[in-house]
C-alpha cells in the first residue's frame, strides 16, 4: 500500500484527499476556476516543474476534475477545463480561501470574497438543507450511508474538545 493512497479507506474525505489533496491539484484546480486553461500557462502561472504539472493533471483527469480537449493537432496541445466534479469544488475553495484569510493572513485578507451582483460580502458557511439555518460541528451528527461497507464502525462521534 502506497502511503499517498487513500482510496482504500472508507472515510469520505480520505477519498476526497485521495483524489484532490495533494497540494498542487487545488491550485490547479483554482487556476481552471481564473480561466488559465493551457499547459503552459498553468506552469508559468503556478511556477510548477512540467514533469510534476503533467502528472497533477493527468490524476485530475483519471478522477474525473478535469477534462482536456485537443486544440491544436501539430505538434499536439491541449487544453483543459473542469468537469462538473471540478466545478463542485468551487465551495471548497472558498471555504479555504476564508479559513486563510482568518487564520493565516495576520496582515489582513489578501483576497476577499464578494457577490458579484451586488459587491457585497460572501462568506461560505454551512446550512442546513432542511431549515436553511447556519450550523457548526457541534449542531452536525455523523452516520453511516448507504455506501458504507462496514456500518457498524460508523459513525465516529465528533469531539469538540
């Protein structure tokens, strides 16, 4: 078993890890998000060696994040976009980029995050699908789904201390 190989386990985000977690697929995954859609660009953009871009964006591609579409025949290149399991990453992102901009930005945020309608500030949380109220780790309960493959070892209560 390879020691960067979560796809074994049976935890929902070890399997996400597993497919985006390494930490140059969500800058990728954020440039294709800016519109940077070429091999060249996202190196030159990113500053990422070609031999380590190639392999990110082939794994995206395996697991379905991105797609790329030939664009020209001679010499062959290509270009790539997201999928809709890449779009879906979109509330992650921005989930991220608010938890920096609290905690790793004591300068202030570096990006700030605004509806674009209306300027007004967007700030990612988690609500409710039901009530359509906001909740925190302590208001959420874990279970087992319908993929789990041994129910009894689920659900893992959530600690909060």
């Amino acid at each position: 078993m390879r020691l960067d190989d979560f796809s074994h386990l049976e935890c929902p985000l070890a399997r996400a890890l597993d497919a985006v977690g390494e930490w140059w697929s969500l800058l990728i995954v954020r440039d294709l998000f800016y519109g940077i859609r070429t091999f060249d660009a996202l190196r030159d953009d990113l500053g990422i060696a070609r031999n380590v871009l190639a392999k990110r964006l082939k794994k995206l591609e395996a697991k379905g994040v991105l797609e790329k579409r030939e664009y020209q025949p001679h010499p062959r290149r290509y270009s790539y976009g997201l999928t809709k399991k890449g779009k879906d990453l979109f509330p992650v992102i921005l989930t991220l980029v608010e938890w920096a901009n609290r905690w790793e930005a004591p300068e202030g945020p570096i990006i700030e995050i605004e509806h674009a309608s209306g300027g007004h500030a967007i700030h990612p949380e988690l609500v409710c699908g039901e009530c359509k109220r906001a909740v925190d780790y302590k208001q959420v309960r874990l279970k087992a789904g319908p993929g789990a493959q041994r129910p009894e070892a689920l659900p893992l209560p959530l600690r909060t201390k």
